[in-house]
C-alpha cells in the first residue's frame, strides 16, 4: 500500500465524503419528513446551515450519549437519528460549503466580514464544539440538490427507512441496521451501496474484516 492509498484507507474511517445534518425536537420524524417536502434545509437563529463530516459509525455513537439527557428535566438530546446526508464534494464545489473555523475569539478579529459565518469560538474550558467536526453553507435556506442520488435521507429505525425510500425515492439507511451489523460488514456492504467509499476503501474494510474473524477464531 503506497502512502497515498494508506492516508485514504484511514480517511475512509475517519471523515466522511457526505456531509450529514441531523435535526432535532420532541418529533425528529416529522422534522425530517418536513425537510423532505420542503425540499430544503432552513435556519430561524443563523445565517448558515450546519452539517457535519463525522460517518455514521462515529455519529451513532455521539447520537446515543445524547440520549442520556433525554429524561432530565430542562433537557433534550442536541441531536436526533435523523437527518440528510449529501455529497461533500459536490457541496464544496456547487454550493461553496467550507470547514469551520474554530479559534479563539481574538482570532475573530482577525477574519474578513466576508467569512465570519465560518467562525465558530474554540474556548476548551467553557466552549468546545470542535468534535462536531462542522461544515456549513452560507445562509439560512439551502435547497436539496435536484439529483435524488446526491442527498440519502438518515432515520432511526428500519421501518421508516423503507417508507420514506419509496415515498422520496432518496436512498435511505437507519441507524438500527448500523446497530444490528459488525462495523466491518456494514462499513463494506452499507456504505458501498450508497457510494460513500470508493471501491479500494471496501475492499481494505473487507480484508480487514476477515482478519478480524481468522483473529477471534484462533
């Protein structure tokens, strides 16, 4: 493996090529099915929309912590198991998505007006957001590509991934089938159906897997 393919190999684990949105609320169902018929993403409290590079695997994880606040009183989970996931390449260069950028507020300063939608405070005492690895698209409206391969609609349980396939004709997976598989396998078969890793990165997973079995047969 030369090192180019070995810097992609880890990538292909580490961040994403879609970018995914996550909603949020006491319906995350009905958020999502809105989203879906509006055919856009919309923001009341900024002048972007937020969108992360972490792959699901990783947000599955980060999905389920949040949970836990879910029956303390004043809280809610920060985020839902539904969302949309769209191309990160297409998004960087159709519609100008960009990283954020984190830094201190000094560095705010320091940022042309132009750009200061992508900044986002970096304070490791009392404001860390940096692990939501954030992307964003400038302004409050973004409407969903008009390819239907371009944008995969994320939910919670199987079921309703089946509805809303047939119903948006969007491909569609849920979390429950992540939860249900080995990472190996759904990391080879899942992500491979919706185009997410090229065909070398399926191809590692899989001689990964298979050493992982020989390895707890032995």
């Amino acid at each position: 493996m030369n090192p180019i393919e070995t810097i992609n190999f880890y990538k292909g684990r580490d961040v994403s090529p879609y970018l995914f949105h996550f909603v949020k609320g006491d319906n995350p169902l009905r958020v999502l099915e809105q989203i879906l018929k509006d055919n856009a993403l919309k923001s009341d409290k900024h002048n972007f929309i937020s969108y992360t590079e972490s792959p699901l695997r990783v947000m599955n994880d980060i999905l389920d912590y949040f949970q836990e606040f879910k029956d303390k009183p004043g809280c809610r989970p920060m985020y839902e198991k539904y969302g949309i996931g769209i191309n990160k390449k297409f998004m960087y260069e159709k519609y100008g998505a960009r990283p954020v950028i984190y830094g201190p507020i000094e560095d705010k300063q320091l940022i042309d007006d132009t750009l200061l939608w992508r900044f986002e405070l970096l304070d490791f005492v009392k404001w860390d957001f940096s692990w939501q690895r954030e992307w964003r698209t400038k302004g409050n409206y973004f409407e969903l590509p008009e390819d239907e391969e371009d944008v995969i609609i994320i939910c919670r349980y199987e079921k309703e991934s089946e509805r809303l396939k047939e119903q948006y004709g969007h491909p569609c997976i849920s979390f429950e089938y992540i939860e249900d598989n080995h990472a190996s396998d759904y990391i080879a078969e899942s992500y491979a159906s919706i185009q997410l890793i090229s065909d070398f990165e399926m191809e590692c997973f899989r001689q990964e897997g298979e050493e992982l079995r020989k390895m707890y047969q032995e």
